[in-house]
C-alpha cells in the first residue's frame, strides 16, 4: 500500500474512534455555551491527533502535505465530523496573515495561542463598506505609541466569542481609498468594544456588529507597514481558499448528497430522479475542481479568477441543492424548525439550509462580484467605466 | 511517462492539431489528412504503423477537432473503429486494417446506431455464415470497412467484417442539420463476411467502444464550448455600442462568467473519463455518462449564449456560430441524451 493509502487507513481508524456519534442529534438543541464547550473540545481533539491545522508549516505544529490534507478532509467528510466553526477564522485567515505578513513576535503571541483554542474575527466589513470594501471608514489615528480606533464594523462572524479580531481601518484619510487602509490584530477585551448579535435570516445569532469607540491598538500589532493594509488583506483573504472549498465540496459529496438520496429515494417521479444525478455529476465536477485548485495554489500555477470560479459554482450548486430539497421535502419539510450546529451548510434540515444558503452567495464576494473577476481576470475582459 | 511529460506532448499535440486544423477553411478534414497528421494511428501499435500512444491523446485531437468543428470521420473511424480493433484477436484481417487504417488508405465503420445510449448488437448471422441486418444512424458510416458486432454461432458476441462496395451492402447517407457530421444507414443482405474475435470478454469490449465514443462526444463538446467563448470574448471586447466595448456591461460580462464555469467544470468530468478509461478503470462507466451528460448540456449553452451575445451578427450564416450550435445539438443527442446517461446514474443508486 502507497504511503497515502497508509495514511488513509490511519485517518479512517481515528476517525471511527473519535468521530462523536450522535453529535448531530445532540446539537440540534443546545445552548449558545454548549456550542462553544463542544467547538472547543472537538478542536483539542483534532489537535491532539493533528489534524486540526495541517496546513500551517511544521515549525508551528502543522507541515502536512497538500496530498494528505486532501485524504484528510476526504475522510473528515466521510465520517461526518463536525465543523470547525469557531476556530476557523484563526486557523485560517489569522494564521495565514501572520505567516505571510506578521512579524516574528506576532507570531510567537499568536500561533500558540491558537493552537490553545484562541477564537478570532474578521473585522473587515462595514454598513457603507460591503462589495466595496476598500470604501471602509473605521478610522486608527495615530497617538504615540498607540492607534486610536473608531467606527463600526458588520457581519463579523462568531464575534460573540472572539478573543482577538483582524481589524481594517483607515489611518490616512487623505489617499486614494485602498493607499490609507492599515492592519490591525486587535484584542477584543480592549475598552471600547461593544459587540452586538444581528439575528439572521434562520434565526441564528452568529453574525455580529461589532462598535469601536475610541479603542486603543499598540502600534506593534499593525501588520505590515502602516497605510498598506489593503495589499496585505489581498495577499491573504483567498490564501486559504482552496483547502476550505475542498472541505466544503467533500461534505456537500458526502453527508448532502446522502440527505438528497434519502430525501428522494422512494420518490417514483423519474424527473426526481433525474434531477439526483445531475447533482450528483455536478458535485464529482466540484470535488475535481476544487482538488485542481489545492493542487494549483501549491505549486502556484493557479489561475487569477480560479478560486472565484469554485467559490461561485459551490455557492449556487447548495442553493439549488437546498432548494430541491425543500421541494422534495413538501410541507413536511417545513416543519423542522432547528438544524444542528457544527454541522455544513447542508444539514439534512432543509429549509433552513436553503434559506441559509444565502449566506454562502452574499458574503465573502457576492456571486454579482465573483462574475466580475471571471469577466475580468479569468477571461480579460473590459471593466466597466468608473463613475466620474 | 509523468503527468509533465505527458501535459507537454498534449501541449504540443493541441498546438499541431490547432494549427493544421485552422488551415482547412470549409472545415472538411479528410481520412488522408487525418492519417498523414497521425491521428488516425495514434492508439495503433508501432508494428502496424501507428504511435502506440492512449486514449488521452486521442481525446486531445477529440477536443481540438470540437474547436475547429471539423468535418472529419475521426469519431467513427478511429474513436470508435480503431477502438474497437484494438479489443479484438490478432488476425490476419485485423492486423491489415489496423495498418491501412494508421496509412490511411482504408477506413472503418462500426455498424453501431448512434439513435441511443445503449449500443446492441442489430445484425444477425444466417445459417450460411452472411450478415443481414440494416442499421441508422451509424457515425461515418461512408466507410471503407463495416465491422458489424453481431452474435456467433456458437451465441458470443464477434464482429463481422466485410467491404462497403461487397455484394448486398449498402450505405445510404443520412443528411443532418449539422452539415460537420456524417450519419448514414448501413445495411447487408446475405452479405458475405469475415468473423473476428474478442481479445477479452465481448461484453466489457462492447462497453469499451461504447465508452469511447461518450468520452469523444464529450470531449468535441468540450472543445466547441471553449471555441465559442473565446470567440465571444473577443467580440464583446471589439463591439462598441453606447460609447463602450459591450464586454464591459456587466450583463454581458457575467454571462461569459457563467459560460467559463460551465466549461471549468466540463474539463474535471471529462478528464475523470479520460484517466478512467485509459487506466481500464472500473468506474470509467460512469465517468464517461457523467461527462456525456454534462457536456453535451453545456455546450448547446455555451453555443446558444454565444449566438446572443453576438448579436444579429450571430445570426447570420457567414458568422458560423450555426455550425457550432447546431454540432452542439446533436452532439448532445448522439449515442443517448443527457437524460438518458444520467438514468444510468439513477440506476446505480438503486
């Protein structure tokens, strides 16, 4: 047996162990502090096998390769595991940016912690600031040693239970709008901070404002030189892309493709049927894509507009895929009114996973701007005129 | 021979195959051209003349004859013929054909019907050894050779063998729409035949050939589809209308958007299929009815907005953008719908 298929075997062995059966069951009714308990205890323990950041370098306790990172996601999806929710942030866009743009110290504070279970968030968008995010307003005025921040901040996701939060803010209000944007890790238990849930359209209470009044950052926590926070945020925000769009796709493979097979299976309108295996011949073209993407990001051959073009398909193939479920589903459908969390985006609870499926199409590029980048990077073609 | 090393030669093929297909303007692209640029010998063995090469490269020249909508009988002489030859015993009979076929001084038709997924055997054998039977819809049937899948004597499955111009064939043609592709109905009364064999299980080898010619569908779907995108692209970015390049309308552009990620997603289904039936892989079934499928869908899609977006210019014969849509239709029809190939699917679930 290949090393991989070695590999494979180990993995489907822990997973067996480890996988806690039953989860869904269980958190489809617990508290917002039970969901943390179990976020965090179900990171420790892949942590402890690790397999809770294999992407990050060997130094900071990750150095596995883009083959088995795909083995094990593949399997993670397979033994229906719970997500990673709350710790994504940092495992993900925390530690990239560090590692591309942090210094030495920054990462020494923060790697660690991480891997010790510290929650982070984005605090990059705005109420005036969504598709255009560089037109942000969140001001950092320069005080001594120290930032002075404020403004407010939207749609930071887990926000509620963040230690620490990546912070874009304008710090020369005087240049173009993405020259005077800086970035910032900021403690979220610094004076100043109010944090507000905004209930979404499943009744979830993830998303958060978050409001900045007066709010001091040491200057030691700008990533990179000051006013060039933009090209940071750029060289980090799609860094992670592919190896989370991969996760994704194998889960929609897995446990969304087995909710749709249940879903229809005594179902004798052929045009059902029919419709099973489109989504099944759409899925097995995600799944290649998004392998070819993890492949391409790293031996760096991938194409400007390629992880854009995953991201949009993923997007609106789990909207249709909902979609058809709640049709399925009939009035039935509609009477189960809690979906587990930790669970993907595809549930089993399908009405609530075709509503929220919006959150997929909106944020982190709405579908409307991932079009424009394929337009405009993947094929070349002519941006629109600016308004004068 | 690596994943790079065989990018490369595909490169090159692609860049060679482009090339020469670009010169032949009328889109006709005969049996002597194919075999003098190789591609008709591509999967026939060095000992007969041919590059000894697989079924990826075959699919490279699938594509690249897609992009060009090119008139020429590859899909049934070589996609389907020289793969059937290739399943079956070495013979005297054979051995020629597979030789003349990669010289090019004969070509092969399988009397197959391309009217359905499935590819049954049609013809029949009477008690004195000749093949009667009449078949529709038979991809390049205007053939020099008609190899007939048909049961024995003895009840397996073997291929009658015998010329177009012998006494009691005939090959009528069967005019298309799509004027890029030739169908004729092949028929043989008391036709006197020479009887080949499988190499392997008859069965598996009937499910091959039918295999290659999903995948060699698939592949010239593929290929027409990113012809018609690139020519889009290029004319929105030329096309001024209200002080702009049209490309620049976001209507406009987010439609090519689409078009590009219904490609992308087209080249992963189709390379599945490619690298299962060239590794003899046991789910190339599938692979292949998933990219038939999709692609067939996507190009008539892909081929229908690029008509729109083109404007009146789209229209109009001399533009050429018909031919692709209407290759793409049929394409799509040809050796079962979409909805057909995924019933396959369904049926699996069962």
């Amino acid at each position: 047996m290949s090393d991989l298929g070695e590999f494979r075997e180990r993995v489907r062995d822990w997973c067996a162990a480890n996988v806690p059966t039953d989860w869904r069951r269980e958190q489809a009714t617990v508290t917002e502090s039970e969901f943390v308990a179990f976020q965090k205890v179900w990171f420790a323990t892949l942590h402890q096998a690790g397999y809770a950041v294999p992407h990050w370098p060997a130094e900071w306790g990750g150095g596995m390769s883009v083959a088995e990172q795909v083995v094990l996601y593949q399997e993670l999806a397979a033994h229906d595991a719970p997500r990673l929710v709350l710790a994504f942030v940092g495992i993900h866009h925390a530690a990239s940016t560090l590692l591309v743009a942090g210094t030495e110290e920054q990462r020494q504070r923060h790697l660690p912690a991480i891997l010790d279970g510290q929650i982070w968030v984005q605090g990059f968008s705005e109420p005036e600031a969504g598709s255009d995010l560089a037109a942000l307003r969140t001001t950092a005025r320069r005080a001594g040693e120290n930032f002075v921040v404020n403004g407010q901040k939207v749609w930071a996701s887990g926000g509620a239970h963040a230690d620490w939060c990546l912070l874009l803010a304008r710090t020369d209000p005087e240049a173009p709008k993405r020259k005077g944007i800086s970035y910032f890790l900021m403690d979220m238990t610094s004076p100043g901070i109010e944090v507000r849930p905004i209930r979404n359209a499943i009744g979830e209470s993830h998303f958060c404002e978050i409001f900045l009044n007066d709010v001091e950052i040491p200057a030691a926590n700008l990533v990179g030189a000051e006013n060039a926070g933009w090209q940071v945020a750029q060289a980090t925000l799609g860094a992670e892309r592919g190896m989370t769009m991969l996760e994704l796709a194998e889960r929609l493979g897995n446990a969304g493709f087995r909710w749709l097979v249940e879903a229809c299976h005594d179902n004798p309108d052929s045009r059902v049927q029919d419709q099973v295996s489109a989504f099944e011949i759409e899925i097995a073209g995600l799944r290649g894509m998004c392998r070819e993407l993890v492949e391409r990001s790293e031996a760096g051959t991938a194409g400007a507009a390629d992880a854009s073009i995953v991201k949009l398909f993923y997007s609106e193939l789990l909207q249709r895929m909902t979609d058809f479920g709640v049709q399925i589903g009939g009035v039935r459908a509609h009477t189960v009114l809690t979906k587990p969390t930790s669970s993907g985006w595809e549930s089993g609870a399908w009405v609530l996973d075709f509503i929220g499926s919006w959150e997929w199409t909106i944020p982190g590029g709405a579908s409307e701007i991932q079009r424009n980048i394929i337009a405009e990077r993947g094929l070349g073609m002519p941006r629109e005129p600016s308004v004068q | 021979m690596t994943e790079l090393d065989f990018s490369e030669l595909h490169d090159e093929l692609r860049a060679v195959a482009a090339d020469l297909l670009g010169k032949e303007a009328d889109r006709e692209v005969g049996a002597p051209l194919l075999a003098q640029a190789g591609w008709t010998g591509l999967e026939i063995g060095e000992e007969f003349g041919g590059a000894g090469a697989t079924v990826r490269e075959t699919a490279v020249i699938c594509q690249e004859l897609g992009r060009a909508a090119a008139n020429s009988g590859y899909l049934g002489g070589t996609v389907i013929g020289v793969g059937l030859l290739n399943l079956l015993q070495p013979s005297a009979l054979r051995d020629r054909l597979l030789a003349e076929v990669a010289e090019g001084s004969a070509t092969v038709a399988v009397g197959v019907s391309a009217e359905d997924r499935a590819v049954d055997p049609a013809w029949t054998l009477d008690a004195e050894g000749r093949l009667n039977g009449s078949v529709p819809y038979v991809v390049d049937g205007a053939a020099t050779w008609l190899l007939a899948p048909v049961t024995g004597p003895d009840g397996a499955l073997v291929v009658a063998a015998v010329t177009t111009d012998a006494a009691g064939v005939t090959v009528e043609n069967q005019p298309v729409v799509d004027e890029t592709r030739s169908l004729a109905t092949v028929s043989a009364d008391r036709a006197v035949v020479e009887i080949l064999s499988f190499a392997g299980d008859p069965g598996v080898g009937l499910a091959t050939v039918r295999d290659r010619a999903y995948l060699g569908l698939a592949c010239d779907s593929l290929g027409l589809a990113e012809a018609m995108l690139d020519a889009t692209v290029s004319y929105l970015g030329v096309r001024q209308q209200f002080d702009r390049p049209i490309g620049s309308f976001q209507a406009v552009k987010h439609a090519c958007a689409d078009m590009l990620v219904q490609i992308s997603v087209t080249r992963q289904l189709v390379g599945a299929a490619v690298a299962a039936i060239a590794d003899g892989d046991p789910g190339a079934g599938r692979a292949a009815a998933m990219a038939k499928a999709y692609a067939g869908e996507m190009a008539v899609q892909v081929a229908g907005k690029a008509m729109q977006l083109h404007g009146g210019i789209g229209y109009t014969w001399e533009a050429g953008v018909h031919a692709y849509l209407k290759r793409a239709t049929l394409n799509r029809a040809l050796f079962g719908s979409p909805a057909a190939h995924r019933l396959r699917l369904t049926e699996d679930r069962r």
